[in-house]
C-alpha cells in the first residue's frame, strides 16, 4: 500500500513495524509533523516551524520491537505507556532493549534523514565508522538496515545518511543477532548441459538438451525480500535472518561487519559481495528439472550420456567439488523416524562442520537454524515414520533445508520444495529461502506451478519445454517483456506470468515450443547466459593462487572416529526407541533354546543319543540362519537415508557400514546363542566341560555372523526387499543340504562337494559335532530291540567318539580349521557387501 498518498493528520504520526506495516496514531500536542512513506521506499521527517522537529514535531524511530516518539506532551511507547517527561527542544528519544531511553541530538540525526532520500547507494553498500568496536559496527550494521527500509538503500560512506545511521548507532540503537552471517554470493553457471537415457532396443532420449543458465545476483542488486503474500515491497537486503515459531515473516537483523559494494568480487578472487538470487526452475513434468538439479549438485554429473559444463564462480569443477560447495535438499524428505528435529541437526553439525568446532558452537548453531526455520517448537518431538507419529510435511520439508543450511553453503538446491504442501507451508518454505537468498546463498529451486505471490520473490527463472530444451532462461522481470515482443501477452494485468508461459510450454503444438526455443537462442538474454564470466573465469584463479569453491577441501569433515560415534550414538537410540525387534528375538530364541532342551532332554550315548546329539546341534544352527535372514532388508530400510547422507558429506562407507554392522552384530548375533549355551547344552546333556561349552559358543556366534553377513550381502546386491527375501531363503536351504546332516559327505559326488565347501554350516556343523565328540568314550552303537529291554540284552558296539565321526565322514580333528573356514565366509560376505554399498546410489 502507498502511504505516501497523504500526509498523517494533524497531530498524527506514521508508526512503522518490522514487516513495514504503517499506522496512523495520536500524538498529543503535535503541530503537524509527518513521517510517512511511499512507492516502496519510505522516508521519515520530523516537521514543526523551523524544519527540525522544533516545536515537538513527532519523531518516530523503531529497532526491534521498541519506538521512541517526541512530542510536546511528552513520549509514550506502543503500549502508550508514558515514557517520562518529554525530551528537550531538538533532541530524539531512543529506546534501548532494555526500553530505557536517551536523548540524542536533532541535529545529528534529523536534518540527515531529511536529506537522505537523495543521498543513497544501492543495497550492499556501507562502510563502518573508524575507530569503532565490533558491538558499535554490529549496531551500526542493525541502523544501516533500518535506514536501508526506510529509504530503499544503504548509506554512502559520509553522506548525511551514512552520519545518521552512526548518530543512531552511537545513540544505543539495538538488534537482535541470531541467523545467517552475510556471506559471498557464489556465482553458479552451466553451458550446453545435455542428458541422454538408454530405453529397450537400442533406443535412447535426450531428457535435457543443451540446458545453459546462470544464478547470479541481478543487475541493479536483489530484488526485495518480503513473505509470500504480501504486497508491500521492499528494498532491505537483510544481512541476519529469522523465523517465527511458523517458519515465517521473516525479519531483518544485523551480525558482522558491513558489506561490500554490490556486485563486486571479493579479495580472495570468488564470488560476488552484496546481491542475492533466487532462481526458479519450471518446466512440465518430465521436462529434465530434476535430472539438472541432479546434474548440478554433482550427483549425475560424468555420468554416462551426461554432457556440458558447470561452473563455480567461473571456474569449471567437477562432481566432488560440486559436492561439497552446494546443498541439495530432494523432493522426498528421507529422514529417521526416531531421532528429534534437534538429535538430527546436531548429528549433522557435528559432522558437516569444521573439524574442531566446539561443542558449544556446534550447539548455538542448530538453536539458530532451528529458530530461522520455526523448528524451535518442535524441536524435542520425534521427526516421525510409518510406526511413530512426528512433524508435518512442512516441518519435515523445513527440517532437510535446516541440514543444508547448517553448513552455510554457497549454493543451494532444491527439488520441488512446495509439492506435496498446502500454500500456506509451501509459501513458509518458498519464505525461507528467499531470506536464505537474501543472506547470500544462492539458491536454485524447481518449482510447480508458482502462486503470483511466490513467483514475484524469484530474481531469474529457467523455463524448460517437455523435451528439455530452454525455452527462457534469465531475470525474472524480463519474462514478460520477452514473450510479449513474442506476441504472448497476459489476458489480464492480474494474470500471473508463470501461469502463462507454463501453458504455452504445455499445451502449444511442438512446432511452436521449437520456435520459442529458437527465439530465446537468438535473445541477447541467451547470450548473457553463455558469455558470463566473474573476472577473468578460470584463468584467473590460476593468476591469483586461489582455487574454485570447494576444491581442495576434505572429503568429509569428520574423521572416521567421529562419523563411527556419532552413527552408533544414533543406532543406539534407534535400538532403545525401537526394541521390538532385539525383544522378540530374545524371547523367542530363549523359548527355543528351552524347546529344544526339553525335546532332547537327557540324550543318551547309545544309538538314539547319538543320533539326538546330532539333531539338536543341526536345529540350533538351523534356528539360527533362519533368523539371520532379518538383516535382509538391514540396508533396505535406511538405503535412501545413507544414500542422501552420504552424498551430502555427512559421513563415508566405511563408519556407516562399520556401525550397522556392529549394532546388528553385538545385540542380534552374539547374546541369542548364549541362550542355547545356558539351556539347552545343559538340558541336552551334552559334553561337559567349561573348555567345551566355550568352544561350542564359539561355533554359534560364528556361524550366526557368517548367516547374517549371507543376508547382508543378498540384501545389497538385490533390488526388492521381496527378491531378497526369496534368494536368502534359499541360500539358506542350499546350505543346510550340504551342510552334513540331511546328505552324508561320503556320498557327495565331486561337483556336489565342491559347492558344499561354500557352505557355512557344513564348517559350523562339522566343528560342533568335532566339539562333542572327538576324543570322547563310552558310546555304543545298538542293535535292533524290543522297547523296554534291559540294557544287558541289547545287542551293541563300544564306539569312540572320533569312530562317531569318522562313519558319518566327519573329520576327526578339523575343529579350528572349520573355525578358520567360518571366519574366511564371513570376511568375504561381509567385503561383498562393503563392496555392494559403495557402488550403491553412487550417483544418488
């Protein structure tokens, strides 16, 4: 709204709040004095007979949330709680937080917001005062801002609105720090990006072709930062921002030293200081939005069929660097259910974040993001899946832009942010990152379907056609220009431009979408895009010692220690907030044990003992590759989760592979076969001895691990949890067969019993059995008879344990050889599956 129409009543004042919303209230005693504004730039002055706010003209000046008034009466604050006597003839009340105030002199700060609105520079520009502290230029930042909103542009180093933001600044004016430090805009630009997919027969189709663009701050500086839905523009270049608890309104706040001028390179040769950008890219579905965010976050990048060049700041980079220069939040937000919105942000802090940061920093960093993005209420509650209840979709959408974020990365990219979320949430988002823009992030953003509100926030859109072609590419205000002179005009001044040209891409015949393509490639837009080089591009670097944004850098942050830590703390409570599984495993394998124990309860050494001994050891392994098979879906359940994390430089393979391993192992792997140790074996009756009983755990807990690390490996080389399921089962099977129990070893044909050297449980099998009875007496085989003879009359042979073994074609002392075989199986499946998650989602 334009409240430069008409000047306030008499004895009325303009009273502006952080969102720039103008009141009108009652001054008493006032004489006429005026502070209004207009057009989206406002402009403040204190009137009264001589032009200086004599004669208690009312003077309104607001920080934060407090305003000082001056009046001939006296001054009250928005409340209209009386502040005390009213300040003397000439001089400004201003307010601190504390809301004690102080009078400054009228003459060092009136007369230069009198002169101000013709004495500015454009956003971005300041200078702070010689001679000043940190706190006095961070107050001097929080006043340049506010002048920055009052007049649409930042102070010029000595003008009379530079002297009146340092009177303000030196007067006590405050605000709040908290949010993103103004940082360097990176430049990120492409050329000739090109994408081909194989399809059946020898076919193929290109989803992107020959893609060019650039996301760079805007000619003339950024476009104004204000909340989806509003319609009161503004010029403030906010150098801190925050969210309230809505992940909204967004509020201007000042941290660190002043900028630079707008749109110039800074001194270590990268990026540009000052300006912002907000692109957006659009296109129908299936138009390649996603396979070039992919393309530019370094994901597909090299890919086979993958063609063109990105650039960082002008220098070519290649997929690491990408990698770790950018932040890329996807379209679904893959995140574990059972960690808080405050465990998630502090496993990637400390993980992300410079090695070496303290704790406490690592700490105030997620409070800050946490509050920038409106998490602060939600902070505590479990994020959320399938079995747990947790956060909306906005507030888990907010909370994967928070994980980017916390690194403050150059570059920022989004897939579809919006989709799936009502306006509201999707306008909250599309908020957050204009302020992430406004910060100095550049961010990249595909998007449906843009409300007018939400498209106005944009600084340059790509406009791409179904076939991944650039049908426009550059400022967002030059959109309507450019497809007017094409004769594609607006029905209505009230039609939204992105609805417009969304449907000529969609609905016009190819011919014609061929023909806006071909006139955009002869735009002197397009050939803005392709010609764009900060400074002298790659040479430069070279020139100047310095290296693109991100080379060089460490691959991960974190040691391996730290990124082992941290994924176990989160497995852990994982374990404790979901004990289900290790329950029921315990129960049940103890129900087992005792089952078994009951059914062979005191087996003899006769013929049926014997052959007892050997059945009760089979089914403890048996029971026990049966439910190794719960690790086939181990890599499954958290694939896209390690995937996203792991492309995001969160952690690496070997610490993720190592901590699931070890928090499946130790609690599902090692503590069910104690159960047969303590019930069964004593049940059973089998070879006593503490030497033996050892010995025999060893063998469980080894083949239980080589069982699982089986599955482990079936469950990372299949692609369907229900694949996996059918393959694991019967490998399973296959090696229970060979596994000297159900077919002899005698009686295996050459072929036959070169595949049973690859099963486990015929070492398993075989070292339990060798346990039981090698160098062990007293047993006898018996004859046929009658049930309830004496021992006396039955006929039978004295037999060893080892004459046992060797008539079922056991080896008699191969015991640590089968140990030695077990250990082998299970390194190799487990480097399979190392191998397997490597190679998995190495592009994703």
């Amino acid at each position: 709204s334009d409240l430069g129409a008409a000047a306030p009543p008499g004895g009325h004042a303009h009273i502006f709040d952080d969102g720039l919303a103008g009141g009108t209230v009652p001054v008493a005693g006032a004489e006429g004095g005026e502070a209004d504004a207009g057009a989206g730039a406002e402009a403040a002055a204190a009137g009264g007979d001589d032009g200086e706010g004599a004669g208690g003209s009312p003077v309104a000046s607001r920080t934060g949330s407090k305003t000082a008034k001056r009046g001939s009466n006296g001054a009250v604050d928005e409340e209209g709680v009386e502040l005390g006597a009213p300040p003397p003839a000439h001089t400004v009340v201003v307010l601190g937080e504390d809301g004690s105030g102080s009078a400054v002199p009228a003459a060092a700060a009136t007369p230069a917001i009198a002169a101000a609105a013709a004495d500015t520079q454009p956003v971005g520009e300041s200078t702070p005062l010689l001679g000043t502290s940190a706190p006095q230029q961070h107050q001097q930042a929080g006043t340049t801002n506010m002048l920055a909103r009052l007049f649409g542009g930042k102070p010029k180093a000595g003008s009379a609105q530079g002297r009146a933001a340092a009177a303000f600044a030196a007067a006590g004016s405050h605000t709040a720090a908290a949010g993103f430090t103004r940082q360097v805009v990176t430049v990120l630009s492409w050329e000739n990006i090109t994408c081909r997919i194989e399809l059946p027969r020898g076919r193929s189709r290109y989803v992107l072709q020959g893609v060019s663009g650039v996301a760079a701050p805007t000619e003339g500086g950024a476009q104004a930062h204000q909340p989806a839905g509003t319609t009161l523009p503004t010029s403030t270049l906010p150098q801190e921002l925050s969210f309230n608890e809505e992940g909204a309104a967004p509020h201007a706040h000042a941290h660190g030293a002043p900028l630079a001028a707008a749109g110039t390179r800074s001194s270590s040769g990268s990026g540009t200081t000052g300006g912002s950008c907000l692109f957006a890219i659009l296109g129908p579905s299936g138009a390649g939005k996603t396979t070039l965010l992919d393309i530019l976050s370094g994901r597909k990048l090299g890919m086979r069929g993958v063609g063109g060049e990105v650039r960082l700041d002008g220098a070519l980079v290649g997929p690491e660097e990408l990698r770790r220069a950018t932040g890329y939040v996807q379209q679904d937000a893959i995140l574990p259910g059972t960690s808080t919105v405050w465990e998630y942000l502090t496993f990637h802090a400390s993980l992300r974040m410079p090695q070496g940061t303290p704790r406490e920093t690592i700490q105030e960093r997620v409070r800050v993001v946490a509050e920038q993005l409106g998490l602060s209420r939600v902070a505590h509650a479990f994020i959320g899946d399938a079995f747990v209840r947790g956060l909306s979709g906005g507030e888990k959408r907010r909370v994967s832009i928070g994980v980017e974020l916390l690194t403050r990365p150059g570059v920022l990219l989004l897939d579809e942010p919006t989709t799936g979320l009502d306006s509201t949430n999707a306008a909250r988002v599309v908020d957050i990152m204009a302020g992430a823009a406004a910060a100095g992030v550049t961010v990249v953003m595909s998007i449906h379907q843009p409300r007018p509100d939400i498209f106005r926030l944009m600084h340059r859109v790509l406009l791409l056609s179904g076939d991944g072609q650039v049908v426009y590419s550059g400022p967002t205000t030059e959109a309507l220009p450019h497809f007017g002179a094409l004769g594609y005009a607006p029905p209505s001044p009230d039609h939204s431009i992105a609805d417009l040209v969304l449907d000529v891409v969609i609905k016009a015949p190819v011919s014609t979408v061929t023909d806006l393509v071909r006139a955009f490639q002869a735009s002197p837009i397009a050939h803005a895009n392709t010609t764009y080089r900060p400074g002298a591009g790659a040479g430069a670097w070279e020139q100047q010692g310095a290296r693109p944004p991100g080379s060089g850098a460490r691959k991960y942050e974190a040691s391996y220690a730290q990124q082992l830590a941290a994924l176990s703390r989160r497995l852990l409570l994982n374990m404790v907030r979901h004990p289900l599984l290790i329950a029921l495993n315990g129960v049940a394998t103890a129900a087992m044990a005792l089952g078994i124990g009951a059914i062979y309860w005191d087996a003899g050494r006769d013929t049926g003992g014997i052959q007892d001994r050997f059945g009760a050891l089979f089914f403890m392994l048996l029971y026990l590759a049966l439910t190794g098979l719960s690790s086939l879906p181990i890599w499954r359940d958290d694939r896209l989760t390690f995937v996203r994390e792991r492309g995001a430089g969160a952690y690496g393979t070997h610490a993720y592979f190592t901590a699931v391993v070890l928090f499946d192992v130790l609690p599902m792997r090692v503590v069910p076969p104690a159960f047969f140790i303590a019930a069964s074996y004593w049940m059973i009756g089998l070879r006593p001895g503490f030497v033996h009983m050892c010995r025999a755990l060893l063998v469980l807990v080894l083949g239980n691990i080589t069982s699982t690390s089986l599955s482990m490996a079936i469950g990372a080389a299949l692609p369907s949890v229900a694949l996996a399921n059918m393959c694991g089962s019967l490998a399973v099977l296959v090696s229970m067969l060979f596994g000297g129990f159900l077919l002899s070893r005698n009686k295996m044909p050459g072929l036959v019993g070169a595949a049973a050297s690859l099963s486990y449980v015929r070492y398993a099998f075989e070292a339990l059995v060798s346990n039981e009875f090698h160098g062990a007496t007293d047993f006898r085989f018996t004859a046929f008879h009658q049930p309830g003879a004496r021992p006396d009359q039955i006929p039978h042979v004295d037999v060893t344990g080892d004459q046992i073994l060797q008539t079922f074609g056991f080896t008699v002392d191969a015991y640590w050889y089968d140990v030695g075989m077990l250990c082998v199986l299970c390194v190799g499946f487990l480097a399979a599956t190392f191998l397997l998650l490597r190679h998995m989602g190495r592009n994703g």
